[in-house]
C-alpha cells in the first residue's frame, strides 16, 4: 500500500512503499505514548530495544554522517533513508525531524573522534600518536560536524547539551595529545586543537566535483603532508594564533 510521509524539514511529501514499515510506525507510535502514560506505574520495566531497531539506526546514522560529509548539513530524510535502505517512517520512528538526525550524526563523530583520541595516548611515541589518531580521524569523516560548529548553525543546535558534552570531551583529548607530543619536544609549539580539528575537517569533506571515493584515495597521503609540517623544530612561523574549537564556532 502507498503511504504519503511527511517530510517535517521540507514541508513535502514522499512515498514509502513499504507498507509494512508504515505498520510498524503506528505501532511504534501507539507504543511509545502508552510508554508516556506508564512510566510511573510500579513494576513496569521499559524492554529493551530490538536488535533489528538498534541496527536500523545505527545505519541511519552512518548513513546520516557519511552524507552530511559529502554533501554538508543540508541533507534530507528521503536521502538519508535511501543511503540507509530503510524507509522514511524508520528514520522518523527514531528521529522526528531532520535536526535531530544531524545533532546525533555530529554528536556520534564527535564522540567516537574523542574516544579514538583517549585511546592512542597509550602508544608510544607522542608524535606517531597524533598521526595514528589524525589518519583514524578522517577514516570516520570527521568533516560531519563542520555544519554544526560553524558561525551559521542554529544557535540552539550548536549549544544543544548532548553536542556541548561531546565537544568537551573530544577538545579535551586531543588537547592531551598535542600536550604530549609537545611536552616530548617532537610537535611545534604554536598549534592548537582547532588547527589540527579545521584540516581534518576539510580534508574529510570532498573537494566540489569530486567524488567521495576519489577523495579517500587521496586523503591519507595529503594529511601526512600536513602532519609532517605539525613537527618541531617549526621551519617557519605562522601567521596569527592558534584556533580553538571555539573560535570555529563563533567566528
């Protein structure tokens, strides 16, 4: 059976053929405000989320990532759900609206940048450190969360609480791992968390007319070249002053 959807972001309308997933949506939508109703009742436990259901918005989200660092934030739900192979009533049963989708691909980059960065201050060698996570970095398409910490996001997006907290933990550990390499003497003094955060950012992100897949064959070899400039003794001195992710956001 045809079911029209709603896309809440565009205001149209799309089609979604698969009748049984638009079932599943009511079903899930009754389900949900019967949970609302019952939430305080004593001996009501919520279940646990199916395996199917933790699959489907795992690939929504990748798929979610992958687009808004190919094609920048602006990505629709029709998109994201054909990326994903799920319908549209699937991405609107774990999001409900285009916003929501983004925050939580940006904020699942952000985290998983943050936990890689955690992990490899364990390795040996500072500066071989900062390149194992910088080459992981660009692998999870970092670039995602450039249309949420620029200067023309939503306000009230940028400073959503769930993006503030990973914001905070990911400046925190590549902090360390600067700290560390420029505490062993082997990264120049002058380069903040938002040098290295912007270079990542745009080399993650195809360049226009460029295809994603051209762009991974090329990008680990250009990030080297940048890495290798990160290096003390600095051969140079760069103009103005280190960036922040702050200063990414706000100017």
């Amino acid at each position: 059976m045809l079911a029209m959807t709603e896309d809440m972001t565009h205001g149209t309308t799309s089609g979604v053929t698969d009748g049984d997933d638009v079932a599943r949506s009511r079903t899930a939508s009754a389900g949900a405000s019967c949970g609302t109703r019952c939430a305080g009742e004593p001996g009501k436990k919520a279940g646990r989320p199916r395996a199917d259901a933790v699959r489907n918005r795992e690939r929504i989200i990748d798929a979610a990532r992958e687009m808004a660092a190919e094609h920048g934030a602006e990505v629709s739900i029709d998109e994201v759900a054909r990326r994903a192979g799920v319908g549209n009533a699937t991405v609107y049963r774990h999001f409900h609206d285009r916003s929501a989708l983004i925050r939580e691909a940006v904020r699942s980059v952000m985290d998983r940048t943050a936990e890689r960065a955690e992990e490899v201050l364990a390795l040996s060698g500072p500066f071989d450190a900062l390149c194992v996570f910088a080459h992981g970095a660009v692998e999870d398409r970092a670039g995602a969360m450039c249309g949420l910490l620029s200067a023309n996001a939503d306000e009230a997006e940028r400073e959503h609480p769930d993006l503030r907290a990973a914001r905070t933990r990911l400046e925190a550990g590549v902090e360390a791992l600067l700290g560390r390499a420029r505490e062993a003497g082997e990264l120049r003094p002058d380069i903040g968390v938002g040098d290295l955060m912007f270079v990542l950012s745009q080399l993650a992100r195809p360049l226009p007319g460029c295809t994603a897949a051209l762009n991974d064959r090329y990008v680990h070899r250009h990030l080297q070249l940048f890495l290798e400039g990160l290096r003390a003794p600095a051969r140079s001195v760069l103009p103005g002053s280190a960036a922040t992710l702050e200063a990414l956001r706000t100017t």
